[in-house]
C-alpha cells in the first residue's frame, strides 16, 4: 500500500451474538487481512465489551486497537466522529462518518425498506438518511451481492460488489451421517419473522404426523433475543408452533462447538429465508459438505453459486416436504454432489481472496 495513513475500520456496532451475519463477515475480513499480512495498515476501533470478548480477543490482539465507550448510541458515535478525518475509512455496516474525506462503506441490505415492522419511525428515518447519505457522500460503496446492488436502484451511482468473505474453519468438515429412515435436518438463524421458521416447523411436523421420522434443530437467537424491534407477538407464534412437539430443538443462540456437534447428526440444512443481502449460513454449510435446501430467492441461487437445492414456494410447507423426501431419496448422490460444491465454494469465498479485493479499493483512495 502506497499510503504511510491508517485504515481506519470502526467495530462499535458489534455486539458478540447478537448481529449474527455481521459479525461473522466483519471477523472473516480481518483475517483475511491477516493471512495477507497487512494487519499493521490498519487501525480498529472497538468497544470495552469486544475488546474483551474471548471470541474476539485473538483476531485484536493482531491490529492495533482503539479502545472507545461507544455512548448510548454506537452508530451516531460513528457518524460524528472528529477522530482521524485524514485517514482512509473503511465502514463495515453502512455508516459514513460525517467528517471523514476518504471512505469505503459496505451495505449488506436494505432490509428496512421492506420489513418497515421490525422498526421504530426513529429507526427508520435514520436508517433511510444513512443510506442515503451514503451513497452519496462515500468515495466507494460495496454491496455483498448483485441482489443489493439491484435492490439499492443507484440511479446511476457506481457500486462496487464484494462477496462476503466465508471462513471454511468455522465449521469442521461435514461428514454424512447413516440415514436409516430417521431425518435429521437443522436451520441455523435469528428468528426473525423473515426468516420464515414457522413454515418449516410446520413441515417437520407434518412429516412426523404421516409416519415418518423427522428432527429439527433449530439454532439461532430466539424471539426474545433479537435486536431492532419488538417481536413478542411472533415469538409467541413460534412458542404456540413448537408445543408439544419433543422431535423439534430450539436451542437459541449457541457457542459454535456446540453447532458443530448438532450439525454432525444431521442429514441437510434448512434456510427457508424470504429475504438475505447474502445468506452466509447456507454458504458456510456448503463449504463445509453439508447438503443444503433453500429459497427459491435469486439472491440465494447467486452466492450458493447454484450447489444448493431450492424450494420454489418458499413458505408452502408442503413443498419443503416433498423436496426433503426426494433429496433423502437419493441421499448418497446428494452427498457426493455436495462434497464436490466445497471445494468450488471455498475457493470463491476464501477470506483473503475477498480481503485482497477491499484492498485493492484502498490502493485507490491512497493513491
């Protein structure tokens, strides 16, 4: 890098486990930069609470580091900071600083103009200007897909598109388990209603009342905690779908070893989601080996790079049924297929090929 100045990368919106895809993306990054060896160009700024987080220590003990109280309000702390105006800024979560001159912001989605529900009018209004002002006042905007891009409607502004880094060493290889006429399938998600859980839930439940042997695990933030908006109502709904039913595992948000020990079991991996920016648990999956059955979303299909199996009307659990039964069916072609798609799919997303692609955007920002 031409430049002697910092990369100046703010993480004081990372709350550990509670910004899932987010967090993983940023965390993958940073060891891109590692494997590449250019850790010391950049500056990261961080919280008391990350700084601290077992989870986070290793990768920050590698950077230098700016520890900061965020305030009440992490992302305002962000857009109005006076701190290093003359460094390159690379802003991981759609936040442009108000003052910085030289700025790559990433946005991953545009989640808020579609699910207006999950946010208060305040929220909202913000989350509408930071776009906006983003995609004007940065030098460089990165979407994660060619869907967010499409779905941003620039009018003309130029957007870069850079994948989400995916971290293949997250989870172990995936080995099949024996299928001996009893399906375990597993979804790893917040619970968010978009998400689309219910409709799942309903499938494994329908598969069990015709005879047929079936699990669920279900691994990710519950209703109850998730960020950004008031879900009591849906969990409820959630809590109603669940009762009673002992062949279906909620387990909430987990520690990753405890992942990889319920995933081992199972026999395919579930993402019913109706809207993704990218979707890195179905990536990460098929990294891994695991065969995977999701959407019929375009978004989907773009950065499973088509390895997955989709579902073409998402929310009919009827649907889910038949294609779970027909993937079983034919369970050991499926595997061989999937073990195949790992390779394809961690080449593609390998951390510091996506890393070496941010710093070609800072080479030209410091040049």
């Amino acid at each position: 890098m031409k430049s002697e100045k910092k990369v100046v990368i703010s993480l004081l919106f990372v709350r550990p486990g509670k910004i899932g895809g987010v967090e993983h993306f940023c965390k993958n990054l940073l060891k891109g930069f590692i494997e590449l060896h250019v850790e010391n160009r950049f500056l990261l700024v961080v919280s008391p609470e990350l700084a601290q987080h077992e989870g986070w220590k290793t990768i920050l003990n590698t950077f230098e580091v700016d520890v900061r109280e965020p305030g009440v309000n992490a992302r305002l702390t962000e857009f109005l900071s006076l701190k290093n105006q003359s460094h390159i800024h690379l802003n991981l979560n759609y936040i442009t600083p108000l003052f910085a001159r030289r700025n790559i912001t990433v946005i991953h989605d545009a989640l808020f103009k579609h699910f207006k529900g999950y946010f208060s009018t305040g929220k909202y209004v913000w989350l509408l200007s930071m776009q906006r002002f983003t995609m004007k006042k940065a030098r460089t905007v990165v979407c994660i897909s060619e869907a967010v891009k499409e779905d941003l409607a620039s009018a003309g502004r130029e957007i870069e598109v850079i994948y989400n880094p995916i971290d293949a060493s997250r989870f172990e290889p995936w080995q099949a388990p024996a299928y001996n006429n009893k399906i375990r399938v597993a979804c790893l998600a917040a619970n968010y209603p978009h998400k689309n859980l219910e409709t799942i839930i309903t499938a494994v439940a329908y598969l069990q009342s015709k005879g047929v042997d079936a699990e669920l695990e279900l691994i990710g933030q519950k209703p109850g905690e998730l960020v950004g908006g008031n879900f009591s109502e849906y969990g409820q709904r959630i809590a109603d779908l669940l009762a009673e039913k002992s062949y279906i595992f909620a387990s909430g948000y987990l520690p990753e070893k405890q992942i990889v020990e319920k995933l081992r079991s199972c026999h395919l991996f579930l993402f019913p989601s109706l809207f993704e920016g990218f979707g890195m648990p179905p990536v990460e999956m098929l990294a891994s080996g695991m065969p995977v059955l999701a959407s019929d979303l375009p978004v989907l299909k773009e950065v499973t790079r088509r390895h997955a199996h989709y579902v073409s009307e998402p929310k009919n659990p009827n649907v889910w049924v038949s294609e779970i039964l027909n993937i079983m069916a034919n369970y050991e072609a499926t595997c061989l297929k999937s073990a195949e798609a790992a390779a394809d799919i961690q080449k593609a997303y390998h951390c510091a090929h996506i890393a070496n692609q941010y710093l070609g955007l800072i080479e030209k920002l410091s040049g």
